[in-house]
C-alpha cells in the first residue's frame, strides 16, 4: 500500500499565504524528533535529574572505545603531518583497503575505482538521492526506517512508504514491495536496520533482489534503472546464528545496480572519526564523487591513512569485535530478559529478540491507560509519562516515519551503563504496574 503521511505533505507544502524569503526546501524542512528528545533530556540533566537515557544512537567512548589499534595509527598519522585535502575520491591505500574488507567479510567484489570514500554514511546517501532521483521521482523504502523520509523530501522525491510490522521484524517482505516496484527510481534498504536491531533473512533479501532484476530488464533505452541502496552500517554487530547477507553475494547481477553504503562509525565505535564508504557501479560512484567534489564532504586525511592500515589488520580486528560485541550482546539480552519477564507477569509491554546492532525493540501499548484520573491520549504523551514516571527516554517509532499511533520504540544500548539496567528495568516495572 501505498502511504502519504500527512506529515510528509504538509511539510513540503508552500506556505502561499506569506512570501518566504527562504528556498521552497529551506522552508519545508522538518525538525527531527529525536533531537527535540535529545534536547528536552539534556535539560533536565542540567537540572539535576537522574535520567536512563536509551535514545542515541551513538556510543560513550568511555564504555565503548574505538579500538586501540586505530586510535594510534590516527594519532601518528597527525604526528605525520597528514593534514593535506585528500583526493575527491579518497586515498588509494583506503580505497585499496576497503576492496579487501568488504571481500573478506561480504563475499563481493569492487575495485578501487568503484569505491567512493567520504565523512560517514550521511554525505554519501544524500549523494546517492541526488544522484539517482529527480523531482516526483518515486522512492520506495519501509517504515520505519532511519531518515529515508528527509532524504526523499529534500530531494522532493514521491514517498512510497510502505508499513512494515512486527511479524516480519519490521522488515518488508517481497510481497510488500512488489506492487509498487515498477516506475521505482530507487529502492532503500538497511540490514541490520536501525532503528530495529534486526537483519533481512537470505529469502527474502534473494527475493527482493529478484524483483529488482526482473524490473529493471524491463526497462529498455535511456529509461532510467532501478536502483537500490543498501545501508549496511552494522553489518559486523550481529549476535548468535544470526547472519547478515549482501544483495551482490546473493545475485551477483545485483552489482549493476546496488550502491552499498558502510564505514567504520557503528562496527568500530567510531562515529567521530567520519570514515565511510560507498561500492557501487562506476558510472554512478562518479556521479557520488562529483556531488561530493563540489560540497568538501570527505573525510579527514589524516584519518583515512590510518583507516587505510587498520582495515587490513584482520586479527586485531576480529579480537577488538568479540570484546565490542559481546559488550552490546549483554546489554541487549540482559534487557530483552527483564522485559520479557515483565510481559510474563502480565504487564503491558513486549520486545523482539535482539538480533544484531545496538538497538532493542520494545512495545509499549500504553495508549488509553489512566494517569492521575487521564487516559494517556497518544503515544506522545505515553513517552513523556516513561520519562517522567520512569526517567527513561527511548525514541518511538513514528520519529522513524511510522504512524502517530505506533507503540513501538527503539532502545539504544551504546551508552548503556551495565550496572544501571536493573534499576532502569526496575523503575520500568513500577511504571508499568501503576498503568495495570
């Protein structure tokens, strides 16, 4: 189905009763729901309250360091007066380095001049959206889903968002996607997916990627391909049995028309350091590289030497992941457990198994219980109620395009004090049994 948020109208519709003095875009823009969160915590810790604070999608370099190994080679780097412009596509070395990684962990191949370096995920998406989708271009990505719906509105893209629900771990599956493949521009997939801490089975990535094939040999002469953008953040944060899965491991004619996007910010705890990556078919990592020529968004010099020697580095590599991972598994199941031990009792709440990255999600159908002689009226108010009853701040999931009336919230674990979770689950409890 096809789904126009009201928001999503609203927000990029001009305001024809006053003159903007501003772009149509500029105008249009929303803010973000978690940094309005973010904001309204940060205030009360200045004032001095205690809040278990689960929103952000970053780690606490005290708990979480960057490895060690790179936190050198970063430092001699600058030491080695590394603090020239680097090339627009970025060093050779790194280049040449992150060939060999992805080959080592996805399986797929891509030679250096199909690799485009820049500061983090971010500038590289926006890149690829400019790239590839013109105004009414149709964007098809589910909800939620981490900022495809900005990326697609400042690009004044046509929104197909397609509402994924918990059966299928808030991932789409092929069903969901295939009506509304065709006249695609392109289509936005993340595993494992921020914001739910879940990975997109074999089956279905194959299926997806079937579809995809199969629309694009449709399209014949200068009609424009689909194209698909397949986030991989935290594709080596994965726990258990799980496994992540690449489209172009899987159907290797998928390398036409896969644009990957991946770097060393989420598997190495190392989101400040700005070192990111795109693979992808030459023709269109050229067009990336040419946007980000003209907007300086790529990473630091001195940084991408020393990423260029660490990404080889496979033993310190994998020693560093199995202390990092097991960290954030801990954290994960160890609340996974005292929700579900909740749920048993009876209280209204639920949670889906962690299955990889540093995210947790968790139901709260709050909606409608009785605070002080009210009923919670939205699920605005129920956030507000945990952070006030709870002192827990967790991000629902209508700030990932979701609908207003979704129960369901993401809980990050990357600042995660481990001696903290029982008194944050013990405080959740008592919130919850004055709702029951």
């Amino acid at each position: 189905m096809l789904l126009f948020p009201a928001r999503f109208v609203l927000s990029f519709t001009l305001n024809t009763s006053a003159m903007s003095s501003l772009s149509q875009l500029a105008e249009s823009l929303t803010g973000s729901e978690i940094v309005r969160l973010g904001n309204e915590i940060s205030r009360r810790v200045q004032q001095g309250e205690k809040i278990y604070n689960y929103t952000i999608g970053d780690f606490d370099p005290e708990i979480f360091p960057l490895p060690a190994l790179l936190e050198d080679l970063i430092i001699e780097s600058y030491k080695q007066k590394n603090t020239s412009y680097p090339p627009a596509d970025g060093i050779l070395e790194l280049r040449d380095a992150v060939s060999k990684f992805v080959q080592h962990n996805d399986g797929v191949s891509y030679s250096p001049g199909e690799i485009q370096i820049a500061s983090g995920g971010r500038p590289l998406i926006y890149s690829l959206f400019k790239a590839v989708v013109d105004k009414d271009d149709k964007v098809i990505y589910a909800v939620p889903s981490w900022n495809n719906n900005h990326y697609t509105g400042m690009n004044l893209g046509q929104h197909c968002a397609i509402e994924a629900f918990p059966e299928n771990n808030f991932m789409p599956s092929v069903a969901d996607i295939k009506p509304h493949i065709a006249g695609g521009a392109l289509l936005c997939l993340c595993s494992p997916q921020n914001p739910t801490g879940t990975v997109m089975s074999k089956e279905t990535m194959e299926g997806i990627c079937d579809l995809v094939l199969e629309e694009n040999r449709k399209r014949t002469g200068k009609e424009k391909k689909l194209y698909l953008m397949f986030d991989s953040m935290y594709s080596l944060l994965t726990y258990g049995n799980i496994r992540h899965y690449h489209p172009v491991a899987l159907r290797p004619e998928m390398k036409e028309y896969t644009i990957t996007i991946d770097g060393i910010s989420k598997s190495f705890a190392a989101t400040g350091v700005r070192v990111g990556w795109a693979t992808g078919p030459a023709n269109v990592i050229g067009k990336i590289r040419a946007l980000l020529s003209h907007m300086g968004g790529w990473a630091p010099m001195a940084e991408q030497k020393a990423a260029a020697r660490f990404l080889t580095q496979s033993d310190a590599i994998a020693q560093y992941l199995d202390q990092f991972k097991a960290g954030l598994q801990d954290r994960l199941e160890t609340i996974y457990e005292g929700i579900m031990a909740m749920k048993d009792k009876g209280l209204p709440i639920d949670c889906i198994a962690p299955q990889a990255g540093i995210y947790l999600t968790v139901k709260l159908p709050l909606a409608g219980k009785i605070v002080d002689g009210q009923p919670l009226k939205t699920q605005k108010e129920v956030t507000e109620y945990l952070l006030n009853k709870a002192r827990l701040a967790i991000v629902p999931f209508y700030a990932f395009g979701a609908g207003n009336d979704s129960p369901w919230y993401r809980l990050s674990v990357g600042t995660s004090v481990r001696a903290e979770i029982p008194q944050m689950l013990a405080l959740l409890e008592d919130a919850l049994k004055e709702l029951a």
